[in-house]
C-alpha cells in the first residue's frame, strides 16, 4: 500500500535574498586572490592589530565569553555577539562539569582531558573566526568605510563577506546574526565535527549519553526577575552531529534572546551583573559552590530532590575555569573555505516559529539522573 504525503510548502526567496544570493553566486564563481603584499600600510597595519587583539582576547573560555559581551555593549545592532556570550558561557559550564562533583565520578581523567579539548578547540575556534569580523565592523564604523574586502586575510569565508557588505547598507540585523549561524556552524563542521580524532575519542560516546545522562545537550540562559530570582530559559540540542540542526538550534536561541523585548533584557541584566566564571555557581549559588564542600571519594548519600538540596546537604561543587583546566596552546586553524552552494541562503528566510524556553524541569532531571549515576558508581567511561 503506497500513501500520499503532502510535499512541504517551499517558502520563495525576498527579492533581497535573492540579490544576496546572486552576490554569493558571484562570489562563488570568482577567481580573485589575496596576496597580503597587495595591501597599503593601511591596511596591513588594521590585520596585524586584528589579529594581534583576537589572540590576546583568545586565551581561553572566560576571556572570550567576556569578549563577546564588551562588544556587544558597545555594538547591540550586532546580534550574533550575544548570542555567542551566551552560548560561549553554557561551554564554560560544560568544561568545568568534567571536574565538577558528578561527571568526574563518572568519567576517567583521560576520557575528561579528551571532552575539554573537544570543548576547547571548538570555542577557540569560533572565537578567532567571529571576532576579528567584528573588530573589523568596528574598524569600519571608525573610518567610516566598510573594509570587509580584508576579511579574507584572516581565513574567513567568502560567505561572510558577502553577508557583511550587505549588512554595512541594508544594516539587517537578522540576516546578519542567522548569516553567522550558519558561518559558525559550517566552520566548525570540517574541523570539528567530521574529524575523524574527535569522532572516534568525542562524538561516537557523545551521542550515547547525550540524550539521557550528561548536561552536554541542555544550553541555559539565566536571568534575573523581580525578587533577583534566578529564572532559566533555554533548549535542549537533538541530533548534535547534524549541521542542518545545530542551525535550526542557532535559530531558535537567537529568537529566543530577541523575540521578547523584556526577556532579551533580563538576560542582558544578568550577564552584565555577573561575570562569567565558569562555575555554575554563577547562576545556582543555592545548588552550586566553586568551594568543594563535600568528602572525597565516592559519593554516598542524594543531596538532590526536585531541583533543591536535601537539607544540610552539601552544594555540589562547580569549580572556576582557572581552577579546573589550564589554559590550552592551539595549534592554526585548518585551512579552507566551507562555503561551496549558494542554496544555504534559505537559511536567512526569517522564521517566527514559536520558542517557549521552559527548560528548568528538563534540566533538573539531568542534574538528578547524573546523581543517581554516581550514587550507583555506575562507570559510563573506563
């Protein structure tokens, strides 16, 4: 027996869309080179500075996340910007969970060091991808002249320059942040996610304890509301080895950072109060401690019931990022142009899909099931 299935509705392009993709198209097909000795002393000197500022600025986790922000403050039209401190903070967490009170029970310290640096490089990556663009818009807003023509010469993609000329006349913030999406994404994909080192060591035991156990798949975004309650907002990741989902994924977290005027605000309020440590006590000081309070050794009793600690239950510890991993030295990026078909400008179609955020109930069972875990010794890793 055959059924028929109604195809999906193919949303056209905008006539702007369109005009981006024929640039793209253009751009795609174009034999131009970039000799950096072709440059004026001019220009030499704003990609040396560039480059100079963005290794400074990409020491590690706290130095970005911390980069993000700053600039976002000083350019808020610039929405990726804090759409990557947000997200970069959620990374932090995820590193300093590795040495935290449950998944170090439940990981082996080889195990840990590979996740750190399977967490590590993708943030060092994006980082040195997406903040010399913006230091270069802000090189571009103080000339007043758009010098996206250098993009090139710090390895980004012909897509994002391209997205950025546009972005200097049309100044669309939407098609901009979901442009960077899509940049970050399709960089990270070669690099990180195809390699065969981080498939066999990272990705292959990911996707194992991905859905149930670990916090690796839950991305946070706290805020602060009357009362200076804590509230979290966020989204779970499925499919996380799938490029097409972590770009829906990217979408919904920006609508859910923008959509809401007083929400984009409470979460705004709460990053600029409280520095990111890379402890979860930034944002459950009542769960969470950067102080190791309880025994070493096995873990021998439940601390945790509904979200909130048994009483005269220690907290569980959450170490600062300084305190939990050294800072790691990078070697260069690998080389080469992600960007080969133009048909990835369907992913700047705007898309008001609805995004609620509830994730405080999910995230509660994740805390729960990893205590539960270690309670049992159980070895996920050996």
């Amino acid at each position: 027996m055959f059924f028929c299935t109604k195809k999906k509705k193919t949303v056209p392009l905008s006539r702007r869309l369109l005009d981006i993709k024929g640039k793209l198209t253009k751009s795609l097909y174009s034999a131009q080179t970039y000799d950096f000795d072709d440059l004026s002393c001019e220009e030499r000197t704003i990609v040396g500075h560039i480059k100079q500022t963005t290794g400074l600025l990409n020491v590690n986790n706290v130095s970005r996340t911390k980069a993000y922000l700053d600039f976002y403050r000083q350019y808020p039209e610039i929405h990726w910007a804090f759409l990557g401190h947000a997200v970069s903070r959620n990374g932090g967490w995820n590193m300093t969970d590795l040495k935290g009170d449950l998944l170090s029970r439940l990981m082996n310290e080889k195990k840990q060091e590979e996740f750190f640096e399977f967490l590590e490089r993708g943030n060092w990556l994006i980082f040195q991808d997406a903040y010399p663009q913006f230091l270069l818009y802000g090189e571009s807003i103080r000339r007043k002249r758009g010098l996206f023509h250098l993009l090139p010469h710090f390895g980004i993609s012909k897509f994002m320059e391209v997205i950025w000329e546009d972005f200097w006349y049309r100044r669309d913030s939407y098609i901009l942040a979901m442009a960077q999406v899509v940049n970050e994404q399709s960089y990270l994909e070669a690099r990180m996610i195809q390699n065969p080192f981080y498939m066999e060591k990272v990705l292959h035991t990911l996707e194992f304890v991905l859905q149930d156990l670990l916090s690796f798949n839950q991305i946070l975004f706290p805020s602060l509301k009357k009362g200076r309650k804590t509230v979290l907002t966020g989204m779970t990741i499925h499919q996380f080895g799938s490029l097409h989902e972590r770009i829906i994924l990217g979408r919904r977290l920006y609508h859910l950072l923008f959509s809401d005027r007083q929400r984009h605000q409470d979460i705004l309020i709460w990053c600029m109060i409280q520095p990111h440590s890379g402890s979860r006590k930034d944002y459950w000081p009542q769960i969470f401690n950067d102080v190791n309070e309880g025994l070493p050794g096995p873990l021998q009793i439940r601390r945790l019931r509904n979200c909130r600690l048994i009483r005269n239950s220690p907290r569980l510890y959450s170490p600062r990022l300084e305190y939990a991993w050294p800072n790691m030295k990078h070697r260069p990026a690998e080389p080469g142009d992600w960007f080969d078909d133009c048909s990835v400008v369907r992913y700047l179609i705007e898309n008001d899909e609805p995004v609620d955020g509830k994730i405080t109930g999910d995230y509660c069972e994740t805390l729960q099931n990893l205590e539960l875990a270690a309670l049992a010794k159980k070895t996920v890793f050996i």
